[in-house]
C-alpha cells in the first residue's frame, strides 16, 4: 500500500504487459485510480493504479542474492531479480531460508564439485552465495544438534530441475554422511547408486522434460548419532503405467526401452530385437532419439548402478529379458478369429513376436495367446471359455503389458531398499522429496488428477506449516499485527478425497459397478458436485470436468478414468507368468492367499495413492521443513532464454511464490513485517 502511494509524476513503475508480464517505465500522469507509463518499449499505456508498481531507481543491475533485500517485493520485483541474476548465470537465489533455482539447461560442474562441497560445509546460512548444499547443510546441522529429522521438499513442474537439484542434495549428505576411505558397497554408495536405476526405469521423455520423472519419490536417509548415513528407505509414488503402451507426440517410452536396443549386437540379437524403430512400444510418437544422449553408454552406466545396488548378473539379465519380452509383445496384432466375437494372432509376423514373448518370458506360446484372447469364467457348475475381439485382446496384450512392468520397477524399489537396508536404531533422518509438480495440459487424465490432489496436499501442508504456525507463534507472543486470511484449499481436498461422497470414492464406486461408462461416472460427478463452488461442468462436454485448484482451473477427460484407476491382475495372466519357467518371473507372479486366481479382484490405484499421501503428509509432519522451489525458465529446454511470462505462471502455481507475492500483495502486509516474517523463519533455521 507505501508502494503505491508513492507512485506519482516522474516516478519509476511497472506496469503489466501482455508479452512481458511487467515492463518498466516513467510515470506520465496520475488521474485518481488510472495512470499513464511511457514504458521502456517506447509505448504508452494507462492502466488502474492496482496493475502498476514501483520500481527501486537504485536496484542494482545484478540483482540482490536474498529477495526479502529488495525495496519492493512485488511480482515485477521478484521476476526482475530472478531474471538479472539468470543472465549472469547465477542460478539460486533466496527468499528468506527458501532456495528457489532456475533450470540453467546445461551442465555446470563446477558449482557441484568436492571443493565447492567443502566451502559449505559447517558455514552459517546466508553467508555464501545461494546453493542447494547450503539447504542441505542448515538441514544435515540441525538434525546433528538437536536431534530433530529434518526434511527437505524439492518442487516444481516438469523440466524446472527438480531430479538434479535432489541428486546435488543427497550428494551433499552422503559426502557430510558418508564414512571416509571405505570401499565397496556403502550406504551412501548405494543411495546415489538407486538414481540412474530408478531414472531407467521410471524417467522418460515428454513435451516438457526430456529427463522427466513419471513417478514420484521420498528418500529417507537414516543418521546414527556420529551423523554417519547408517541406513536408507526409498519410498515411489504412482509410477505412470500408461506410458508403456500409449505415448503422445513427441514424448517417448521409458529409458530402459531404448537402453537395450542400444546394447550390444550379441544382446540385441539374444532378445532378437532387430530394427528398433519398427517396435509399436516405441514408434507411436515421432520421437526415437533424444539429441546429445548416447544409450548405449546410458545402458552400461545403469548395469554398473545395479552392480553397485546389489543387483546380480542374473537378476539383472532377468530384467532386461523381461523388458525385451514387453516390446515383443506389443508388436503382437491381433484379426478377427473363426468364430464369432473371437481373435487370432494377425499374421505371421505377430506369431514371431508372440513365440519370442513367450520364449523370454519363458511360459507356453500357446497359454500366452490364450491369456490375450480368451477368458475364463468360473461359475458354480463349470469353467466357460469366453472369446474375445481383436479390439479386447489388443485391451488383454496391454493390460499384460502394464502389469508386467509395474512389478518389476515395484522390484527394483524394494530391492533397492533391501540392499541398503534400514537402521532400527536410528533416532533422525532427513527426507528428500521430488515428487510432479503442478499440472495442466490439453488432455488431462487420471494421472494429472492424482498428481494435481499431491500438490494440493503439499500446498495445504506448507499453508499450515508457515502461516498457521507463524500466526500461532505471533499471538502467543502477543506480537501486535493483523491476522491473516489466506486461501485454505481444505474444500478442494473435501472435494477429491472426502470419504464417502468425494469424487475418488465415487470412482471406486463406478470401477466396482458393472455397467458403469465414464459418462455415467461423469453424469454422477455432474449430480452430486452440481453446487460445489471448486467444480464445475464444462458447457461443450459431456463427460469432462473441471477442478478449480489453488494454482489455476484444470479440465479433467475421464474416458480412461475408470481402467486406469483398476488394479487387477486378470487371472490368465497371473496363471501364465505364475507358472513361468524363469523363477524371477514367477517371483513377480506369486500365488494370491485368497486363491485371486479364479477372479479378477478390484483394487483402487485411487485409494491406495490417496493413503500413501496421507503416510507421506504424516512423515513430513513430523520433521523439520526446508523449501527448495525449481524454475524452468523456457519452454524451449535450451540455456539463456528467460521467458517471463512462463517463469510469472510458476512462481504464481508455487509455494515459495505464496510467502513471495501472497503475503505482501494479496494479504497487504508491509514489506517491514514481511522481512520480519522471513527473518524470524531463518533465526529459528538457524537456532
């Protein structure tokens, strides 16, 4: 409010423009609420008193290290700053104790090496320049010192950086953590080691990201009181299981697809991969190759990974034949059969890949075929062989697909978290989060839901934690200042998650009834949300809907939402790989207790999601938080380019851009008060 009270004639100001987010200029004339900028550009605008802000005449042109240093902490302000030290190739900067870091889209080895490690070792907050290893470090201390387990949560959306800035993290730890001239396979060996596996496993390329992580992941580093890593848990969100068989333009498969086919020619002829462009697991998308990536030494990388991890030659050929298998059994096309509403492998070549599917499985070719195009029901009296249709059996052969690779990367993770093994013993930890950011794109599905209600967890945890908590603090102290409203998101949360009546519940609901579409669904969504001020029905769609989260309305296409929220396995397919002659198949095929094998049991990728959230919210709770907010600064990938408009949209989505913009701006706190706010978070960080 001083801000804008000291706009007059001649003064420096932004003012909000439609290519630039904000432009500066000199002040014109002031008429009551309009004022008028002859902006830098050389055009002139009039524009409402509330669109225009003062700029700092003194600001330096490189931009201050701490944002909460700025005269005016306003939007124009902090993009200004952000976009001056981007230039100079200063990445990190702080506001108060939160790290925000803008993805430089390249290499920059030496503000990660040993020595630099060195630097930030035991040095006070804010006394060198804004780095991940200073987080790492304030967090790794007061863990030591006080006992108390500390997390740090790494967000952003896809592309901003977040998977590098949680390797530079638990680099840092196992350096601080690690135990000096030990060779083998250590703790913190291994931990690092578990990144390239589950990156080959779980990362792909997408529009947006060409190392994006489709799942999300907590690691637990485990201390012993010397502050020696004694032990470790990684814990994955929602692998996008999907993605294995669809994938949209210009986005790829999963790494590990491309790995083996960049393998030696005695693998590729081994898992008999010929041409590995002609694989329909991996051709759909117009997008074969990645620009500047060698596979081929991505693939020996990772085996060297799984050496270290502990995973052993012959397990590791088990799940590399397992990954041939799968793209064998994609290019599996399917014809009408001879009788009615029936299917048959469509040719010659598709009875290749079948027989090759089958022999890196190592399960019957035949069971194989009839597990994709015929089922089994099971009645009181008999067992009735049902046929299906081309379209089914194509359905079959995917489902197959996607249960096959979902049990193998939930092996690798608890293989992982067996070789590294957990200290019972450990009284602290510090928990590194890189989980999806915020997201909203064209088409939205399943996927976008469950990762969209994590941010809005996330979001209500860092609610209560800065502003509930502060406040709290505030009165207790009788600190004389004006209680803030600000936007609790607890009714988005009732909307999703609320049990019953919430539309996740109302999903689990429709996957149980038999006859139930995704318009029904959609139509009982319609019916009993028709009031509800966070949901709304668009007018052109009879099946989508939207949510209007806190950072931006996203339209949901619920055609998929249904068979992608099922987690059966069908039961010809449990029989088939359950009887496989390879013990590491059949490992991740075990005999169910309750005897799942005569029928296919509904289970909720939805619930079991919402309650591992739960799990995570409880754990973070009770730690210690630290923030680091990643930036993509372009669309384009590439170094040197700040792209205003789309670095605004995702500080606006973040949390680090709440304590920002949303206290000052939104909630008209004086810059004083906001400074303090900030310093007294970074003096309790401190101790």
């Amino acid at each position: 409010m001083a801000a804008q009270a000291s706009i007059a004639v001649g003064s420096q100001v932004w003012v909000e423009d439609p290519d630039e987010a904000w432009i500066d200029g000199e002040v014109l004339k002031v008429n009551g609420d309009t004022i008028t900028v002859k902006c830098s550009n050389e055009k002139t605008v009039t524009a409402k008193a509330s669109h225009v802000h003062a700029k700092d005449p003194e600001e330096s042109p490189c931009g201050v290290d701490d944002m909460t240093k700025l005269a005016y902490l306003h939007e124009p302000g902090v993009l200004q700053n952000l976009k001056s030290r981007y230039d100079m190739n200063e990445i990190y900067t702080y506001t108060g104790s939160i790290l925000i870091a803008v993805n430089p889209f390249r290499r920059l080895p030496h503000l990660y090496d040993i020595q630099m490690m060195e630097q930030y070792k035991g040095a006070d907050f804010g006394e060198l320049s804004p780095h991940p290893f200073a987080v790492a470090d304030v967090a790794y201390r007061l863990m030591l010192n006080e006992g108390i387990s500390q997390s740090i949560l790494v967000s952003g959306e896809s592309g901003a950086g977040k998977t590098e800035s949680t390797k530079m993290i638990m680099r840092y730890l196992a350096y601080m953590g690690g135990k000096a001239a030990t060779e083998g396979r250590t703790v913190e060996k291994q931990v690092l080691q578990s990144n390239p596996v589950l990156e080959a496993f779980g990362n792909a390329k997408t529009v947006r990201n060409n190392n994006s992580s489709r799942f999300g992941k907590f690691v637990e580093i485990q201390f012993d009181q010397k502050g020696r890593i004694s032990g470790a848990a990684v814990r994955t969100y929602l692998l996008e299981r999907s993605r294995v068989c669809q994938i949209s333009e210009s986005e790829r498969n999963y790494h590990c697809f491309y790995m083996i086919c960049a393998g030696s020619p005695e693998e590729r002829e081994k898992y008999k991969l010929g041409d590995p462009s002609t694989f329909h697991y991996l051709n759909q998308s117009n997008c074969y190759k990645i620009d500047g990536l060698d596979e081929s030494k991505e693939y020996l990388e990772t085996r060297k990974a799984m050496d270290i991890i502990g995973i052993s030659s012959e397990e590791q050929e088990a799940i590399f034949r397992i990954v041939a298998a799968i793209l064998h059994l994609g290019n599996v096309e399917f014809a009408e059969g001879d009788d009615v509403d029936s299917s048959k492998p469509k040719n010659e070549k598709s009875m290749f890949h079948l027989r090759t599917a089958a022999e890196l499985f190592m399960c019957d070719e035949k069971a194989l075929e009839d597990s994709l195009c015929k089922r089994i029901i099971v009645t009181r009296d008999e067992n009735i062989v049902k046929t299906l249709d081309a379209e089914a059996a194509k359905g079959s052969r995917d489902a197959l697909a996607k249960t096959v690779y979902s049990r193998l990367f939930d092996w690798l993770v608890t293989k992982i978290n067996n070789s590294i093994g957990q200290d019972p013993t450990s009284k602290c930890l510090i928990g590194v989060l890189d989980i999806y950011g915020f997201e909203s794109f064209k088409t939205n599905s399943f996927e976008q839901f469950c990762i969209n209600l994590t941010n809005e967890k996330l979001q209500q945890h860092f609610n209560q934690h800065v502003f509930k908590m502060e406040q709290e603090e505030y009165t207790k102290e009788e600190i004389d200042w004006s209680y803030i409203e600000f936007v609790d998101n607890q009714d988005i949360l009732d909307l999703i998650d609320k049990k019953p009546g919430g539309i996740i519940a109302l999903l689990d609901e429709a996957c149980m009834l038999p006859r139930s579409t995704h318009e029904t669904f959609a139509q009982k969504l319609y019916q009993t949300f028709k009031n509800h001020k966070r949901f709304v029905k668009p007018k052109l769609s009879r099946s989508d809907f939207t949510i209007c989260h806190y950072a931006g309305d996203v339209t949901y296409q619920t055609e998929l939402f249904l068979d992608k929220n099922k987690d059966y396995v069908i039961a010809e397919h449990q029989a088939l790989l359950g009887a496989s002659g390879c013990s590491f198949v059949s490992g991740l095929f075990p005999l169910l207790s309750d005897d799942s094998s005569k029928s296919s049991k509904f289970s909720s990728i939805g619930s079991r999601f919402k309650q591992q959230l739960q799990s995570l919210l409880e754990t973070l709770s009770s730690t210690e938080p630290h923030y680091i907010r990643c930036v993509k600064p372009n669309s384009l990938l590439k170094p040197a380019i700040f792209e205003n408009q789309n670095v605004l949209q995702q500080l606006r989505c973040g949390v680090s851009f709440v304590v920002v913009v949303g206290i000052s701006v939104c909630f008209k706190l004086p810059t004083s008060v906001l400074i303090l706010f900030f310093l007294r978070g970074l003096w309790k960080q401190l101790g």
